[in-house]
C-alpha cells in the first residue's frame, strides 16, 4: 500500500477570529511512476529538469517540494502541475 504524503498550510481569513486551513497535498507517486515508466533515476530526471537530485528525492521520499521544482519537474515529465498538487481553499 502506498503512503501519500502531504503537506498542510495554514492560512489566516482576515476578519476571522479562527484559523482556516488551505490544504496542499502533493503526489509524488505521480511523480514517481511517470520517472519509472520514462525508464529514469532521480538523478536523471534532475538533469533533465536542472534541478538537483536531492530536490527530486525530497518531493518523492517527503513531498515537500518549491513551485520552481514543482514547475520544473512537471514540465519535464510532461504533466500538468495539477497532476502534482491539490489545493483544497479553506472554507
């Protein structure tokens, strides 16, 4: 079984005496098997987004990633960023 990991930001509603929560989930199971299927390592896949391989292996092993890297990798593997990241508004 896969484990999704995310990331939560909380954001402040002006006016609002509570704390809402803009949820931001990243996919890196997209990520990784859209890699394996182009037959890639991290490190590839890096080069290929000129990013370093570090970044790549945070996103994946953490899902934490920069909009930069975000971008980077998206466009790379041909995805959408929407592929990569939900963003769920507080309400």
């Amino acid at each position: 079984m896969d484990t999704i990991r995310y990331n939560v930001v909380s954001t402040q509603v002006k006016g609002d005496s509570m704390s809402k929560r803009t949820v931001v989930k990243l996919h890196p199971e997209v990520i990784i098997k859209a890699r394996l299927k182009m037959g890639w390592s991290q490190t590839q896949l890096a080069d290929a987004a000129n990013l370093r391989r570090n970044e790549v292996s945070i996103f994946e092993t953490q899902a934490k990633a920069s909009p930069r890297v975000i971008k980077a990798i998206a466009e790379t593997l041909g995805l959408e960023i929407d592929d990569l990241v939900e963003i769920t508004p507080p309400e």
